[in-house]
C-alpha cells in the first residue's frame, strides 16, 4: 500500500471515529442531559421525552444519507465523507453552544432537535460511506476492513462513553466541553480529509453500469440495518441505561460500558478478519440465531450478573455485526453503492433503531420481558438481511472477465 493509500486510510477511519463521538455522546449522555433539557419533569419521565427526541429526529436520517450518498457516486467518495464530518461538527458546536433552559425556555429544546436532526443526516451519510471508501483500497481483504471500519466507529463511540464518564463528574457544565471539543476535533478532521484519494474499488466498472433490478439487495441492507441499529441501542445504550437507573444512577456504570466498547470493538475486527476466511453469510446467521436464543437469559440475569450478561451481548452482537459491510458492498455496483447502502440502510436503522431507546424505556414498566422480545425482533431482521443478501443477484464486472 503506497503512502497516499496510507494516508486516505487513516483519515477516513480517523473521521469516522470523530464523527461518531459527536453522534453517539448525545445518546450516552442522556441520562445527564434529559434532566437539563426538561427540567419541569422527573428524572424518568425527561429520559423518555429525550429517547423520543431521538427517535424522531432519526427519521430523518435517510435524508442525510440520499444527500450526501449522491455527492460519493457522482462526485466522490472524499466529498461525501469531507460533508458529512462538517455537518456534524457543526451541529456539535451548536449543541455544545446553545442556550440552556432557564435562559430561553422551550426555545433551547427547539434548537437542540434541530441539531440532532443535523446529526443524524450525517451519521446517515458517513458510516456506510467510510467503510464503502475503505473496502475499494483495502479489496483484497474486505471482511478485515469491514471489521476496522466498524472498529473506527467504536473507538469514536469508547471516547464519547468515557467523555460521558469525565462529563457526569463535573455538571451541570460538563457535557457543555464534550460537545464542543469534539467539533473542534472534527473540523480539523474535516481539513485532513480534503488530501484522501479515491480507492481502486469506485473505479471497477459492471459489464451493466446500471442499478440492481432485484428487490433483494435493497429488503437486505434494510433488514440488516434495522437488526444492526435495534441491537446496538439496545445492547450498548438501553441496558446500560437501565442498570444505572436499578443501582440508582451509579456512574461506575458508565465506565463499564467503556469497557464493554472495546469488548465490542475487539469482536468486530475479529469477526471481519474471520469472515475471509469462512463463509461470511453463515457466519452471521449463526450469530443471529446466538443473539436469539441468548436474549432472555441474558435480560433475566442482567441485574445479578451483570458483568457475565453485557460481555456476552456485547460479543455476539460484535461478532454478528463484524463483516456486515462488505456483506452490503457487495450488493450493488460503485456508481451507485454509497447512495443505496446509506439510504437503505438509514431507512433500516432509523426506524428500528431510533424506536428501540424509546420503546424499551416506556414499555419496560408495563412489561419487565419487553426488552429481550425486541432483542429477538432486531436479530431476526438482520437475519432475515442476511437471508434477502443471498437471493440477491452477483455483480460481475468487465475486469474479471478472463
């Protein structure tokens, strides 16, 4: 790999891992900002209104992902990323800036949803499109780049959680800095990004240059999606959440989920490495079928066993999640691979996935045994992904033709 390569390689990952600090820190720090955000509500019913201001501004996501999916196939993978990552430093800013409740009322809730709706366009438009940009330099070996381009999205996710975990020692200001460090980091991300190339991947050319007639590839990366973005919340987000609010809101908890970010991060490049080596369709439905039949054991011991439940659905989930990537490039054809995987899979993500924080905290209460019924829907979507990649048709290009 020339150094050019180099360089593209550790900038686009190096993005990706900002970007999704200044995503995901919104999420984790929930629990800390809903009180802030909705100071007229008690502590569970601001968590529920904020999960929700979540799920609705995730709807918008696929927009994000349309946008800047058309900028990476007809201008450039670089431009599209070089978006996405400017888009949410400044939305990171905004959040990091914005005036608090008692200075403009419901104003300030206002202003943060439209900034997270900002956010969510980005993550819509980046993290399909980094490992997009990653898989074309690094082809001969796609199942490990897919797995380190999740890796790069979990470190960017271990810093927010450990930000989180410095934030909740210095309120109420403390989330103030984490927002507004992490754009700063991102602009200069931003910059560093107008020197990557293009990969040899975005140049392959179909003996048809057109889009997938078939169904199955757009059902497939809807349904991994929507099984990947469920699961993530729940496992990442949601259970921890809850564990907190069973040991009234004990911050040891957040570091924790630190901890169980590298365990996640660690199986994701595992399993990619793996899948290049072995059947990467089975291998993901054996771990979805796992995450299925773990679910409610897992759920039931949860507040006994806590340490022994989170690392084993953090580590099927990693395993399943891994090769997922290159799973979904393999759908569709470069010039129209950024657009389809991010808007398919945006549409996927947004839906499950920005629905489970709120379902599961607001359903909870009625039923203790919600949680691992939703587990098992998200699993057998992005089973059932799996299953839709297989009946999709194979992409042949004029470079293999002998």
């Amino acid at each position: 790999m020339n150094l050019k390569k180099i360089y593209s390689t550790f900038w686009t990952l190096s993005g990706s891992m900002l970007e999704y600090y200044d995503y995901m820190l919104f999420s984790y720090m929930m629990p800390t900002f809903a009180p802030i955000l909705f100071p007229s509500l008690d502590r569970s019913k601001s968590l529920l209104f904020g999960y929700a201001l979540i799920f609705a501004s995730s709807i918008l996501r696929p927009l994000g992902a349309f946008l800047m999916g058309y900028v990476g196939d007809v201008i450039g993978r670089k431009q599209g990323l070089m978006l996405s990552i400017l888009l949410i430093s400044i939305a990171s800013l905004g959040m990091g800036l914005v005036p608090s409740y008692a200075s403009i009322g419901v104003w300030s809730i206002y202003i943060v949803f439209v900034f997270r709706i900002l956010q969510a366009m980005s993550a819509g438009g980046d993290l399909n499109g980094s490992a997009i940009f990653l898989i074309e330099h690094l082809g001969k070996r796609p199942g490990f780049a897919s797995g380190i381009a999740w890796a790069s999205t979990v470190l960017g996710m271990v810093l927010a959680s450990l930000a989180n975990y410095i934030a909740v020692q210095y309120e109420p200001n403390g989330w103030r800095y984490a927002f507004i460090i992490g754009a700063s980091i991102g602009f200069i991300g931003m910059m560093m990004r107008t020197y990557i190339v293009e990969g040899d991947g975005f140049k392959k050319k179909p003996r048809e240059n057109c889009s997938p007639k078939s169904i199955y590839p757009y059902l497939s990366v809807i349904g991994i999606g929507a099984g990947i973005g469920g699961m993530y919340y729940y496992t990442m987000v949601f259970s921890f959440a809850h564990l907190r609010s069973l040991n009234n809101w004990d911050s040891s908890m957040v570091l924790w989920q630190t901890v169980c970010f590298f365990i996640y991060g660690v199986s994701v490049v595992a399993s990619g490495f793996i899948s290049d080596h072995l059947n990467m369709k089975r291998m993901m439905k054996f771990f979805g079928i796992l995450i299925i039949c773990m679910a409610f054991p897992c759920w039931i011991f949860l507040p006994k066993y806590s340490i022994l439940s989170t690392v084993i659905t953090v580590t099927l989930l990693g395993m399943f999640v891994g090769p997922s990537h290159n799973l979904t490039f393999n759908l569709f054809p470069p010039r129209f691979r950024y657009r389809s995987i991010s808007i398919c899979y945006g549409i996927g993500t947004s839906i499950i996935g920005g629905a489970t924080l709120y379902a599961c905290t607001r359903l909870v209460n009625y039923n203790i045994l919600f949680p691992p019924f939703w587990m098992i829907l998200c699993a057998s979507l992005g089973c059932l992904g799996v299953i839709f990649a297989d009946k999709s048709p194979k992409i042949e290009y004029i470079e293999d033709e002998g």
